[in-house]
C-alpha cells in the first residue's frame, strides 16, 4: 500500500531543513521513503529566521525543479511557522525568538521562495488577525493548517471562515498539563466535521489508547496520518540533525530534544505507523488506505 505523508522534515540521514541541502541527498531521502511506501510527501520547513526559511524552501524548490525523481515524490513543500504560538509547550521544536505574528509580507516572501511549491502552511490562529494572512493564503490556492495553537473556538471559526481546512498533529504541540475540558484538544474535535486532521500515529507523540479516542471522534474522511518524520527516520536509535538542533533518538525509537522535555520530530515511518494502528487499535484495511493515502491525496489534490 502506497502512502501520502503531508509532513516530512527530512529522512535517512538527510534534513530538508540543512543548510547545505544537496540534491543528491534529497534523491536518497526520497529513494529510502519509496522503499518505505511513501509515494508522495510535503517536505517540511519549520520555524527560523525569515532569510533561513526562504533559503531553505528555496533548496528544496531546486531539488523538486531540477530533478525528476525528486519531483515524483517531493510534492511540495509544508511551511510549520513562523506564525506560531510562542507560549510554553504550544511552540514545541520551533524557537521561540523566532516566531512572529502572521503578517501578508512575510507570508508572500515565504510563498515566493517555494516558485509555485509551497502547498501547506502551518500557524496559529491567534497569531492571524482577523485570519487576514489565512484568507491570503488560501485565496493563493494553499492548504492552511492551523498548529502549534492555544487558540480560541473564536479564533478557530474565524480562521475556518477565512479558508483553514486543516489541523496539524493534534494532541502534540501543547503543553503535557492543560485544562482538562476547555483545552486545544477538545476545541479542534469539536470543529472536527470542519477540518481534516492528522495525527501522529508512532505510540510517542500520542499513546495509541488516546490516539484510539481521538480518532472515534473524527469523521473517517477528515482523518490524516502524517509521520513529522526527521533525519533520522529509517536509521534507528542515535543523535540527529533537525534546522541546526541536535534530536535524539532512544532505544524505543521516541525523537527527543535536547532538552528531553519535549519531542522534536518523529523517528518512525508510516508504514510503521500503520502496524501500530493495526496492532494495538484494530484499524481494518479500508481505514488505513483511507487515513493514509485517499484523504491527504484528496486535500493535496484539490479534490
């Protein structure tokens, strides 16, 4: 069964987010994930200074451009910031000094160094005013995933009526303690008939039993499951490369920051994923294909 994996921040040994991202090595990033199922993927970009993101978008823009092997499977590219929260626990792996308010200057300057290949940006609500910047975005024809968020129902429905469509890795990118009714968890799957939204699937970033209940909540067809994979998917326990961040990865294959308070990225694949979801929840074929591959090739395809 081939997969469509909509957040994929490197592979194998490769960081879509180095700063001396070659093309050969985007090839065998890109070789490793089809051997691993993954037929198409956004390569990921997170938050860093404007000048890195746009050069580092625009490196991935020449792999996809330059090379066909690379166009086939790198699909475009998934900007995660820089308008996230700042707050503790919500910013995750993204450095706080970096992330701004959502403004239209810097969001074309980020849409203009992709050439035609940024297809997904990811950011907060509450970091939108008025959700000018997700309307601008959309209007552009670009899926806009709210993540990394603390934001309100308020903000939420405003960003939906502006074009929000989507909702990045619920459950991670918030803070381990959290109100226990009126939390960012809650307030997304109550807008669930709204937006599709991907989960993590690897039994890290959310354990399977709550990944079981979230998913209960969501329609079949807004579901998604991406692998926030890193340079280390693939390669097993170590330390790893993500934007100029050491992550390491244990012996139960969980990607830790530094700092060991917080994940930073995903070791597994989504082939591994999907043994998990059969395993420990029971998800029957149907399913899998669906949260796999039908439902983000649908959203990545227009359709």
């Amino acid at each position: 069964m081939s997969h469509v994996d909509l957040q994929v921040n490197g592979y194998a040994g490769v960081d879509f987010n180095g700063d001396e991202l070659s093309i050969e090595q985007v090839q065998q990033a890109c070789r490793v994930m089809r051997s691993h199922q993954v037929d198409r993927c956004l390569g990921t970009v997170i938050t860093d200074s404007m000048d890195a993101m746009c050069a580092r978008i625009g490196r991935l823009a020449d792999a996809i451009e330059q090379d066909e092997e690379v166009a086939k499977t790198v699909a475009g590219i998934h900007v995660e910031g820089p308008f996230l929260s700042p707050w503790d626990g919500y910013a995750g792996a993204h450095p706080k000094s970096e992330i701004r308010a959502a403004n239209r200057e810097d969001a074309q300057r980020l849409v203009d160094a992709g050439r035609g290949h940024v297809r997904l940006v990811t950011l907060a609500p509450e970091q939108d005013s008025a959700g000018k910047t997700t309307n601008w975005l959309s209007e552009q024809g670009i899926i806009v995933a709210a993540g990394h968020t603390n934001a309100t129902l308020k903000d939420l429905d405003v960003a939906i009526d502006s074009g929000l469509t989507m909702f990045t890795h619920l459950g991670n990118a918030c803070p381990s303690e959290v109100p226990r009714h009126d939390n960012i968890v809650q307030r997304v799957l109550s807008r669930a008939s709204r937006l599709a939204i991907s989960f993590i699937a690897d039994g890290f970033h959310i354990p399977m039993m709550a990944l079981g209940n979230y998913l209960k909540c969501v329609p079949e067809q807004n579901i998604i499951i991406v692998s926030d994979a890193i340079s280390a998917a693939g390669l097993g326990p170590g330390t790893y490369a993500l934007a100029g961040q050491n992550v390491h990865v244990d012996d139960d294959g969980a990607a830790w920051a530094e700092c060991r308070t917080h994940f930073a990225g995903c070791a597994t694949s989504v082939q591994s994923m999907t043994e998990k979801l059969r395993q420990e929840l029971s998800v029957d074929e149907a399913s899998i294909q669906a949260w796999t591959q039908t439902n983000p090739a649908r959203l990545l395809d227009g359709k």
